[in-house]
C-alpha cells in the first residue's frame, strides 16, 4: 500500500512539472495548484488539449494573469457527465436590414431533481463578441466562420446558465478572445481596468449623491461617463476625493 501511494504521489509530481513545462508555461505554484484543482473539478485531460491555462499582460496589475479556457466541446463534456443535460434544437440566428448577423440564440435542456426537462436559452450578441482587427474590421475567422464563431459562444452562455456549479470560471476560447480584446482596447486607451472602475463603484455605494457629483464632474473634465473610463494618471487623485469625502461623513 505504502508502495503504491508513494508511486502516486511520484506521478503526480511529474506530470505537475509537465504541466508547468509544456501546458502552464510560467505559472506560478498557485497558479499551478488553480489549474490542477480546475483539470480534476472539471474532469478534463490537459494532455488531450481539453482544458486549456492561458496567460495575459495586465496593466492594472503590472503582470501576467492566467485565464482558464476549454472549447465548445470541452463544455458539453462537462455538461454530459452530470447525466442531467442533452442537446438542444438547432441554433437560431438574428440579422439586420441588410442581412447582416446580428445575434445567435442556443438552446440545452437540463433535468431537474424531480425528473423533469426545461429547455434553457441564451442569446450572444455579434457587436459583443466579434473579434476585430485593428481597422476595426472582423477577423478572418469571423468573417468566413461567424455562424459558427457566434453559435458556439451562445452555447456556452446557455450551458454556464444551466450548469454553473460545474462551469463556473472557465470560459470558452471563443468568448475570451473578444474578452481579452477589450482588455487590450482599455489598455491601449491608458483608462483603468473593469476591476479598478467596480473598486470606485463599491467605495461609493453608501454615497449615491457624491457619486453622480464626481461622475459630473469627471465628465466635463474627461468625458467620462462612468469610472471604467477614467484615464489611468486621475485614478490616484479620485481615490484620495472619495477617502477626503468618507473622512468627512
């Protein structure tokens, strides 16, 4: 017995290191441990190219930033070890005037502790998860593929809504890429991040009338319409406004 929780725990070591060498290139030990804990959760294969680690540069943060991602059929795995899902009726599709795609509405269904099946809808907007070039123009992929591009992220709107135990904190690759393209946007616009703009919020929750007097007051001087659009070089003296406007009440 003790041979053979020793042989396990000797694997385990290397496939962590594996992981880290080849699939989490860079990671830090918690950021290991997150995967490792999302692989088991999730139940899907690393080594298979079923569950994805990504890391990204955040500005707000001075560093890199890793991101768990699978693929459309990484989730209906997931969906389909609960013996609680099956597939839905085909994708809907939405256009403009002009015929061009404006929305995707998916459909899953999922069964209740009482043995009953709902049908679950979601719908994805193309203006919300259409990846751009930098002319502002869809990419390659999404010009010859937006059916498919944009089915695929309203499916996943429509299983995470189903499932969310067993989905929550993973995203599919398709919706982080439009994902991590507005992070870029921001970044390059130098405005603080999501992050940063729901820290402001949550500091002046109990205070709605100074709020909306700092938020006037930004706009005719930035423009600003909310704090995620705050330029990164106010962000200190806005902190200090709201500590100096607390101390006071």
């Amino acid at each position: 017995m003790q041979e053979l929780v020793t042989e396990s725990t000797k694997d385990l070591k290397i496939k962590m290191t594996l992981i880290k060498r080849t699939l989490c290139k860079n990671a830090s030990d918690d950021e290991l441990q997150l995967f490792i804990h999302a692989c088991k959760r999730t139940g899907l294969d690393p080594f298979m190219r079923q569950i994805f680690a990504v890391k990204r540069w955040d500005s707000a943060l001075k560093r890199e930033v890793m991101t768990i991602q699978t693929g459309i059929d990484g989730y209906r795995l997931i969906a389909d070890r609960t013996g609680r899902y099956a597939p839905g009726r085909d994708i809907e599709f939405g256009y403009d005037k002009n015929d061009n795609l404006k929305w995707a509405k998916a459909f899953v269904k999922k069964m209740t502790p009482d043995g009953q099946w709902h049908e679950i809808t979601a719908t994805a907007f193309w203006n919300e998860y259409v990846q751009t070039t930098r002319e502002g123009k869809p990419t390659v992929f999404w010009h010859h593929k937006g059916h498919i591009m944009l089915g695929k992220c309203a499916e996943a709107l429509a299983l995470r809504k189903a499932f969310p135990a067993e989905l929550s904190g993973i995203y599919t690759k398709e919706e982080m890429s439009q994902e991590m393209a507005a992070v870029e946007v921001k970044q390059k616009l130098n405005v603080i991040s999501d992050t940063e703009a729901q820290v402001l919020e949550e500091q002046l929750s109990e205070m709605e009338e100074f709020r909306s007097q700092l938020l006037s007051r930004l706009n005719r001087a930035f423009g600003c319409e909310s704090f995620s659009e705050l330029p990164r070089e106010q962000l200190q003296n806005v902190k200090k406004v709201i500590e100096d406007q607390q101390n006071k009440e």
